[in-house]
C-alpha cells in the first residue's frame, strides 16, 4: 500500500470525499514525486488535520445558511398566516378531523418559537467559534445539533400551517387554502437546502477533544450559571408579555400556555440544545 | 524547532514566503527551510492545510498547472493577504521585542 492510498483511506474515514480529497491527493503526490513521503507526515495526523478544520468550517457555515433560510421561511410563514386569516381565524373546533387540526393548531403555535429559539441559540455558537480554526468535536455536534433543531421543528412549522389550513378549510376561501398548501411546500425547500448542507457538514468529523459547554458559554452577558433559574426569570418575563398583550379574557390562559411551553421545551430539549448540562 | 512553536506562526511564515513570489506546496516548505537556515523542519503535509484555509479565508489564491507531467497547484498572495501580513510583521516585531526584553 503507497502513501498515498493511506492518506486516500485517512481522508475517507474523516468524512472527506469527493473534489476535496482528489485536491489535496493530487497536491500530495506532486509534493512527494518533488520531495518524497517521508517527511510529508503520519497520513491519519494529516487527514485529521484537515478534517479538524473543515468540519469546524462547514458546521459553522451551515449554522449561518441554517438560520438565513428559516429566517426566509419565517417571513413567509407570517405574510401566510396573515393572507389566510384576513377574514378571522377558524373555530377551533371546526376542523375536518379534530385531532389532526388541535395537532396542527397546536404544532402552529409551538414549533415556530422552538425553532427560532434553536436557531437563536445556534447563531450564538457559530458567532462564538467564527475565529476558531478547529474546534472541540463536541462543541460542533452541540452547534449541529442545535441547527437541526431549528431546521426540524421550522419544517414542523410549515406543515402544520398546510395541514391547518386544509383541515379547516370551512372556515377560509378555496384561494386562501390552496395557497396555504402550496406556500408550505414550497418555503420548507429552503429549509430542506439548509438541512442538506447540514448534512453534508457532519459528515466530516473532527477530532479535537474538548468539552461541548452550554448557554452559557454563548451569552454575550455573564449570567448565574443556574440554567432552571435562567428559564423561570425567561418565562415570568414572557408570561408578562403574553398578558398584556392579550385581554383580561384570554391573557391569563395565553400567558399559561406560553408558561407551560417554555418550561416542557426546556425540560425535554435542555440538554439537547446544551441549554443546561 | 518544535512543531508546536512552529504551529502558531505557520500562517504568517507561509504568507510570507509567498510574497516573494508564487510558489506551490513543495517550493513554500523549501523555501522556509532556506530562509531559516534549516531551523523550520515541520512535517510537509501539515503547510496543506494551511494554504487551504489561508485560500479559503481570500488571503491566498491557487490554480493548477502542469509540471514535468505533473499536475500542480501554485498559490499566490492576494492583496488582502499582504495586508494580512503587513499587520501579521507588526504584530510580531511588538511581540519578539516584548519577549526579548522579558527573556533578557
């Protein structure tokens, strides 16, 4: 087996395949026809080497297309949700089968905050390793695994907001519906884009060691590290909003609602999202 | 010279090393070795990805040629990458001088 079959077996089990690997091979094998193998280095250190520093690079990268694709998908999302609820939002129960509409109402109201929350959080992370060439393995899996949150539930999103307008679909235009489908399926291709590239991301792996930390090693502002602290003074604050935004009527319940979400969100995704550790 | 002393300045030796003139992989580690009179002995894989990030970053640009039938890739330095190296020469004249009049 020559040096460069290694260092081609090396670059293939970091995750780095097609025009990347040919590139770095043909350069290797005019250095080593020039220089010979010998001081051209250990080929599993190399291709680590350059693993450590593209899987930082794309994972980064994909955060960044992550966020401006369901930022696109979120403008459509709400210029939507105001086309289809130009003549008032549908009784809730309605729908043409129940179940599925108190899902989609449900998925409707949830899943876009989760997915900004996700993508917020991402952002964060990539913004804090901008400057870093190759970071901790863990650090990037945290970073990818919050930008597939993000992409996830803003696809969750688009669905439900399809599904929503066609199981109440009594209660709006046959324009109205029609478009709600069709906008759903086409603002999720973004967000498929994104997940693609997100894909393809952790599909290089990168083996500095390291601990992955959590929110707060993102927050530009230095807070107690006491993450269920964090998310009651976040749900107070939010339950505060809801109810003033809301009348007398529906405030309280509104401001519940949001007060149960963010809790069960930061209880079931927490350590996901590296909220808490 | 350890590797790891060489690491931290590997960007900037090799920025500099092609503001001389435009050279691929092989002629860049030949031609630190020479100016440094043999002290800058690395692994020659490892300049690789460092001219892949400096090309990735816009400091550097490549393409391929042909070399006694082989193909190869030349770099050469982009204007934002002597800048680069013009505030990377700054940066370190203030360091060495610190460093030397600590040491000494």
């Amino acid at each position: 087996m020559t040096y460069l079959d290694q260092l081609g077996d090396e670059l293939a089990r970091v995750g780095i395949r097609g025009r990347q690997r040919g590139r770095i091979l043909a350069e290797a094998a005019d250095h080593i026809a020039e220089g010979g193998a010998a001081e051209f280095g250990d080929p599993r250190e190399l291709a680590q080497l350059f693993a450590d520093e593209l899987a930082t690079q794309a994972t980064r990268r994909s955060a960044y297309v992550a966020f401006a694709a369901l930022g696109l998908a979120g403008a459509g999302f709400a210029v939507g949700w105001r086309l289809l609820i130009l003549n008032g939002t549908a009784d809730i129960t309605s729908a043409a089968f129940l179940p599925l509409g108190l899902v989609a109402a449900f998925c409707l109201i949830a899943c876009p905050q989760i997915s900004f929350a996700a993508g917020l959080l991402s952002l964060l992370r990539a913004h804090r390793l901008r400057k870093q060439r190759a970071a901790p393995a863990a650090e990037l899996a945290l970073l990818a695994r919050r930008t597939n949150t993000a992409l996830a539930f803003g696809a969750a999103s688009l669905v439900a907001f399809s599904v929503y307008a066609v199981d109440y679909h009594a209660a709006f235009s046959r324009w109205q519906v029609l478009g709600a489908g069709v906008g759903g399926i086409l603002l999720t291709l973004p967000v498929a884009a994104a997940a693609i590239s997100s894909r393809r991301a952790l599909s290089v792996r990168s083996g500095v060691p390291g601990d992955a930390g959590d929110m707060f090693d993102d927050l530009p502002v230095r807070l107690p590290r006491r993450p269920w602290l964090v998310c009651f003074a976040l749900t107070g604050a939010l339950a505060v909003v809801f109810l003033g935004a809301a009348g007398a009527d529906e405030g309280p319940r509104n401001a519940i609602a949001e007060s149960v979400l963010v809790i069960g969100s930061f209880a079931v995704l927490g350590r996901r999202l590296g909220l808490r550790k | 010279m350890k590797a790891e002393l060489l690491k931290g300045h590997l960007d900037s030796l090799v920025l500099a090393a092609l503001a001389v003139e435009p050279a691929h992989g092989y002629g860049i580690i030949a031609r630190l070795r020479d100016r440094s009179r043999d002290v800058f002995r690395l692994a020659e894989g490892t300049v690789y990805p460092t001219l892949h990030r400096l090309e990735r970053d816009g400091l550097v640009k490549s393409r391929w040629t042909a070399a006694s039938g082989r193909r190869r890739r030349v770099y050469r330095i982009t204007r934002s990458g002597r800048e680069a190296l013009a505030v990377r020469r700054l940066e370190w004249k203030q360091f060495s001088r610190a460093v030397e009049a600590v040491l000494a």
